[in-house]
C-alpha cells in the first residue's frame, strides 16, 4: 500500500466499507469526506489502477454498472496498514 496515493488509499477504505459499491455510490461517499466534487476522470483511472495492482476485483452488475470489491490481497494491505499505523497512533487515548 505504500506505492498508493493517498486518494487510492481513501477509495481503498471506501469500497472495504461498502457492500459490492458501484463506482457513483464510491464518488458520492468521497464527495462527502472531501466535500468537493470528485471528478469521473480522477476517479475511474485510480479505480481502474487498484485493479492493475490486484488490491480490487471490479464486476459488471449490468451492461451499465460496475461494481468494486476487494481481493484478499486488498484485505490484507489493509490490515497490514492498520497495524503500521497502530505503531504511531493510540486510539485508547481519549481526547
């Protein structure tokens, strides 16, 4: 996960949080985290990149519609990153 960017890593964490999103439920999540308008030509190619990398698996709902999901790999570098960061941040510590 260290070659993401970080806008790869979000879309990474997005699709782990949703079940089989489509690419419009995928930019509409991040439109509301970022809260700006995530364009289609920067959101398709780095989907479309996490698929190259094997961290997610796109399907076709219909002749239309994509859906995402993750690999086990992706499922993995996730876990992997949450431990690299658990070394830096405590959660248990109340704010």
């Amino acid at each position: 996960m260290h070659d993401l960017t970080g806008f790869q890593r979000d879309l990474l964490y997005t699709i782990a949080g949703l079940d089989e999103p489509h690419g419009l439920a995928i930019k509409d999540e991040l439109e509301n985290y970022y809260e700006k308008e995530i364009h289609h030509g920067r959101l398709y190619p780095n989907l479309d990149t996490l698929v190259d990398k094997g961290l997610v698996e796109k399907g076709q709902r219909d002749r239309r519609t994509n859906f995402y999901t993750l690999t086990r790999r992706g499922d993995r570098e996730i876990e992997a990153r949450r431990e690299w960061e658990s070394q830096y941040i405590d959660l248990s510590v109340e704010a």
